[in-house]
C-alpha cells in the first residue's frame, strides 16, 4: 500500500522520560549512553510496524533498529501515534524501556541493528500486512511532489533514474538524490535470474501499481529495452525473454557508498 513521504520528522513520534530529579531547580544534562548498541529515541525519523511484536526504526542519521516487543502491540505505529519512552532517551533492548500507545504500554525486550535491506524488507511486510504508514505528515513550504508515494527509505522514484549496472546481486540504480532522500544509488534486487539484461541497451522501472515509486511491490518490475535511450535513430523495444516482458522486483534499498559495486556500466 503506498505511503505519504515526509521530508522533515523532528522526531514527530518519539516522546523521552528525561529522568528528572526531584528538588533540583535545574534541568538535568542528558546522560551518555549507556552502551555503544543503543539507539537515541530522540533521532527517531520513521517507523514501521511489520508484525505486532516487531517495529522496524530509521535514525535521522539513517541508521536502522529492529525493535522487539514483550507483548503484542499492535498499531504502534500508525500515525504516529506511538512514543518511544526510554530513560535519557537512550533504548537499549531492556524492560526498562516501553512503547506507549494511548492507555496501553508494551515493553521492549530486544534491540539489533539492522541494515538498509533488512529495513526495506520488513517495510514491505508492513505495507502488505496492512499498510502501515510512516510517521504522521509534515507541513512543508515549497515545490510540491506529484506521482511519488512512498518512502525513500525502500523506494526510489522511477522518473528520477539517471543510470544503471548490473552486478551479481541485481541492478544497481543511480537517481537524483535530491528526489530521493539524498540517496544516489539503490539496489535492486530482482526475484530470480535475468538473462535479458546482458543485451539491453537501457532499462525501464514499471510499478505494477501504476504510480513513479518502485518499492518491490507485486507487478514493480526492470524491463530491458533494446535500442539507444536517448536520441535513438533505433526503435526501443523491450526484449523478451523466459519471463515475458520484465523481471520481477523482489526489493528497492538505498545502498551505502561501499557497498555499489563496480557492475557493468550502461
């Protein structure tokens, strides 16, 4: 199901017990954290919820946690209508730290950190699941996107598309980071072999959903194109191959600068 992009959070749904002490006047500094795995609550930009016990959390740093829940806790976060509750903001995986949603708390009883296709991954699982969205929109004055819902987290936006390789673990996509949540390159992982792409000249991103956001959703697929993609004096025409007119998308991840890969440039 598609979801609303936000270019700005401010920590929208992460609420923090300082731990304030009682008879002092002053504000209390902020302790460090208590140990290097554990996540600030205050960084928090978005938030999907893949299963009832499971929330998956992005850091305005775009660093990712998998958060584990005691109990079922269900619409943790919808509309950002959750907060996280942590002492000095800090979660690190202990009982200590809470989900608040409305008049129910739902203990945290595990913390990982995870990478950008383990987040892609279990974004889509919540998306299919139910379509939960990401944090609650945000007013932002100045141009205004068309035809893009998603989140950039695990979708890039197909009009955007400036090139493209392949290496052994799929197509690797250059885009407009300024489009894209300053991402320049996503990986994307297809579901299978695709032998069309060793003759393609260009490819094309078709979303099975008809709209510009490629997220790995059913029918999102890589067409390979035969032809010259600009300025073509050749007709370009998709080539055919085992699985018809595509390759299936599996996944869409933003990928970090050592992990593009050299690939095979077009």
């Amino acid at each position: 199901m598609p979801i609303a992009i936000n270019r700005a959070v401010a920590g929208a749904v992460a609420a923090v017990l300082a731990g304030a002490l009682a008879g002092e006047s002053g504000a209390q500094e902020r302790p460090p954290a208590p140990a290097p795995y554990c996540m600030d609550a205050r960084q928090m930009a978005e938030a999907v919820q893949p299963d009832a016990h499971t929330l998956a959390i992005r850091l305005a740093d775009d660093s990712r946690f998998r958060v584990e829940l005691a109990d079922a806790c269900p619409g943790a976060a919808v509309d950002g209508a959750a907060a996280l509750v942590a002492r000095g903001g800090w979660v690190c995986g202990t009982n200590e730290e809470h989900v608040r949603v409305g008049e129910r708390q739902c203990a945290v009883s595990g913390l990982a950190r995870i990478d950008a296709e383990q987040f892609a991954r279990l974004a889509q699982t919540a998306g299919r699941s139910g379509g939960i969205p990401t944090l609650a929109p945000v007013k932002v004055r100045g141009e205004r996107r068309r035809g893009f819902a998603g989140s950039t987290s695990y979708c890039l936006d197909a009009r955007q598309m400036r090139g493209w390789h392949e290496d052994a673990d799929g197509v690797v996509i250059e885009v407009s980071p300024r489009r894209n949540g300053g991402h320049r390159y996503y990986r994307v992982e297809l579901a299978g072999s695709c032998p069309e792409l060793s003759r393609a000249e260009s490819v094309e991103l078709r979303s099975g959903l008809g709209q510009s956001a490629i997220c790995g959703n059913p029918g999102d697929r890589v067409l390979a194109l035969d032809g010259l993609s600009t300025g073509a004096s050749l007709p370009i025409t998709p080539i055919v191959g085992l699985r018809g007119q595509g390759c299936p998308i599996s996944v869409v991840y933003p990928l970090e600068p050592a992990a593009r890969g050299a690939g095979r440039q077009r």
